[in-house]
C-alpha cells in the first residue's frame, strides 16, 4: 500500500513531463523543454573535441542552470520575406539577438524568400544563439554591392556557441559571377568573387541540416574555426561552375563533417593549410572534383595539415577521387591522413598524389623545395576509373612522399585492370592491390 501511494503518483508526473519536450509548438531538435520549469532552452555544441561535437546541455538537480531561451524573429524587424531587400531586417534582428544575455534564437520563417546584401553577423555574443533557417536566403544579383569586399557575401564572424540550421536554402545566386570568370571567358581578366557563406574565428560551432545551392565562388569555409560540426547538408551548383567548392577548411582545427551530398564545379571538400584534426564520414560526392588535401604551397609559402581522416565516401563522376595537391617551392607537410572505405563510380584519378600541381596558364619552373607528404593510408578503396591509370602518385625527387600504404584496394577500368604510375615513394603494400605500384 505505501508503495503504491509514492509509486504510482510519481509515475504519472513522469508519464506526463516525458512527452512535453516533443510536442511543444515551434521547438526544434535545436532546443530542450525543462518540464518542471516550464522553460525552452537553446542547443549547446559541446567544447569536447573529438567525434561527438553536439550535445543537449538542460538544467538539472545537480546545480547546472541556464536561462530561458528568447526568440527573435526577422519579421518582427521589418523583413517582409517576398524577394525584397531585407539585410536591414536582419542586421538588426542579429545585434538584438547576439546582445541577449539569455540564450537566442534567431528565426527565418518558412515559406519566405530574403534577398540579401553582402552582411556579417559579427560577434562575441553574450550567450548561446541559435539561427534557424527555415525560409530562402538568396544573395543580391547586383555586382556592384560587394564594392567593398568581393570575397564576402554571408559572414558570422568571432562568435561562440553558434548552431545554424533549420532545413531552409540559401542561394548565392552565382551565375552572374560565373559568367564574368576568367575561367570561362579567358578574354576576361581574373577577379575576386564571394564565398557564399563563411565561418571565421568561430569556436563551438554547429552547421546541420540546410541546402547551399549555386554560390558565387566556394559554398561554406571555415577559417580559424575550433570545435566543428556540419551534417546533414546538400551543396549543389552546375559542374561547370568556377571555382565552387562545396566545403572548405582552412586554419581549423577539430571539424568534423558527415552524411551530406555535395556535387559542384570544384572540390567536394578542400582542406588547407592550418588544419588538423579534420574527419569526413558519410560524404557522397559528384559532380565536382573530389575530395582534396590542398593546394599546399602556393608562392613558395610553409604549409601545414594533419590528422586528416575520410572514412566513407561515394565519388560519382569526378575529375579527381582523393587527391593530395602540392605546388613545387613549398614548405611544410601534410601527415597523418586516411582515406578509408571509399566507393569510386568512373571516377579520373582515383588515388593520386601530386606534387607538381600547376594551376596557372605558364608552366610552373622546377624547384627543390617541396611540402613533405608522408604517413597516408588508402585503405579498402574500390570501383570504376574513367582514366586508365587509376593510380597516379608523382612525388618530388628531394621530398619523396613516406609512409605511404595502399591496403586493399580494387579499382578497375570497363571491367579490366586498370594502371599505376607511382614515381618517388616509398610505398608498402597489404592485402589485395589493384593496380599495384610495387
């Protein structure tokens, strides 16, 4: 009978609190329901570095408290949401936002379309904040409004405990940009043009669930960002689209990106000098150049990236599948990396090294000095080359590449074996290798 009188009551408190998290209107995975409370509370990236970045940090009895979380929605700051210009809007929806000392969040609604002007969403914030893009984000077709900057069109800038996401699209707008590249009209002189969306100085930082489509030049970068995670995003423009890579890491540490479909006109994935602790795990790629260390070296300058792991990827129709890429003259190294578990679809240049990249209309002169490439595994890496030599590792004669290992690996060509080039590396076999180097 005592049992029963504490027993069944605390029951149905818990019966009845458990749910209420799940049914609340208007909340998102993004945020957690304190049922005691009464209260909404923002989603936290984790500060642990390692694979689990995210995590949903809510009040509890052991003394962790945080405040309710406060909405800011464009709409309420004049944006109208039917194609008109409203960086004001948002500019402003942002500073009352990042100002908040309780934890934000900032909404697009759905089923609205912005246009916007180049703009930076500039931090430190004095909380947490939240930006959920529900609606379209699409970027000013007006050439003449990135006057003051050409490299910038969406910027968050020195800001902490950052999540952005919502299911929503943003839209460079690119083609005009591509239309005036010197890479498709050599008659053109080379100009600058916006990355789409760009990540700086970000630490603790969540980017899930959103389309980027048809930038004007690189779709998402990360530079000196720590504390990483991008999921569940679909980065798209034509594969003859200049220079729009789909995600670019540059000077980041600690990144970790997973289950997104990426098919541009360049790189799936670039990562560059400066970073380390850098994993990619359920990638699907093509159209597009593939996944790329580099280019390292550029101008004779010191580069750097390690602890770089690809562990599940499908490249379908790329111009390169995994590719180190180093300029003659360079410094520095790139180490420590794994390309693991990968499915290549006629793909040119599946595996490749190459430490004569030249991407310039003169050819580059030979030098000596080189950035050192060593300890790298290509490891159960199999499927169909569209180019006869399915292997390509070019490596300089002062620097040879080290510690280079191919483990089983199958890649064929309409059905035969395909080739190897392999010069200047020392390279170890193990198991099943097709084409072999050795």
């Amino acid at each position: 009978m005592s049992l029963q009188t504490h027993f069944i009551p605390s029951l149905v408190v818990f019966l009845l609190s458990f749910p209420s998290y799940y049914s609340l209107p208007g909340i998102s995975e993004a945020s957690g329901y304190d049922a005691s409370a009464g209260r909404v509370y923002p989603w936290y990236p984790s500060t642990i570095q390692g694979r689990n970045f995210g995590s949903k940090i809510m009040s509890s009895k052991m003394g962790r408290s945080l405040a309710a979380v406060k909405t800011f929605n464009v709409n309420d700051y004049g944006a109208k949401g039917d194609g008109s210009d409203a960086t004001e809007a948002f500019n402003n929806a942002w500073k009352a936002a990042c100002s908040s000392s309780q934890g934000s969040v900032l909404v697009v609604p759905k089923n609205k379309n912005h246009l916007l002007k180049p703009i930076t969403f500039e931090g430190p914030c004095k909380s947490s904040i939240t930006v959920q893009i529900y609606g379209t984000l699409q970027a000013s077709a007006d050439r003449s409004a990135y006057s003051k900057d050409l490299t910038r069109w969406l910027v968050f800038e020195n800001v902490q405990n950052l999540a952005v996401e919502g299911g929503g699209t943003i839209n460079g707008n690119g083609k005009i940009w591509w239309e005036n590249s010197c890479k498709v009209n050599d008659d053109l002189s080379c100009k600058d043009a916006p990355t789409a969306l760009i990540f700086y100085n970000c630490k603790n930082l969540v980017l899930k669930n959103l389309k980027i489509q048809n930038a004007q030049k690189m779709h998402v970068s990360f530079e000196k960002c720590v504390g990483v995670e991008v999921s569940g995003l679909t980065i798209t423009a034509p594969a003859d689209s200049p220079n729009t890579d789909g995600i670019h890491v540059t000077r980041t540490q600690n990144i970790q990106i997973s289950s997104s479909v990426i098919g541009t006109g360049d790189d799936c994935i670039s990562i560059v000098s400066g970073s380390q602790k850098v994993q990619a795990t359920g990638i699907t790629c093509g159209p597009g150049h593939g996944i790329s260390i580099g280019s390292l070296g550029d101008g004779n300058s010191e580069a750097h990236v390690s602890d770089v792991t690809v562990n599940g990827a499908t490249l379908t129709g790329t111009t390169n599948g995994v590719r180190i890429k180093t300029w003659q003259g360079g410094s520095g190294s790139a180490s420590n990396i794994k390309f693991q578990n990968i499915e290549m679809h006629n793909v040119k240049n599946p595996i490749i090294i190459d430490q004569k990249y030249c991407d310039q209309d003169k050819p580059c002169k030979s030098q000596s000095r080189a950035v050192q490439v060593q300890n790298v595994l290509y490891q159960n890496i199999k499927g169909t080359s569209s180019s006869s030599e399915a292997i390509q590792i070019d490596c300089s004669e002062k620097f040879p590449c080290k510690g280079i290992v191919l483990q089983g690996i199958d890649l064929r060509v309409g059905g035969k074996a395909a080739k190897s080039e392999c010069n200047n590396a020392k390279i170890t076999e193990r198991g099943n290798v097709s084409p072999s180097c050795t």
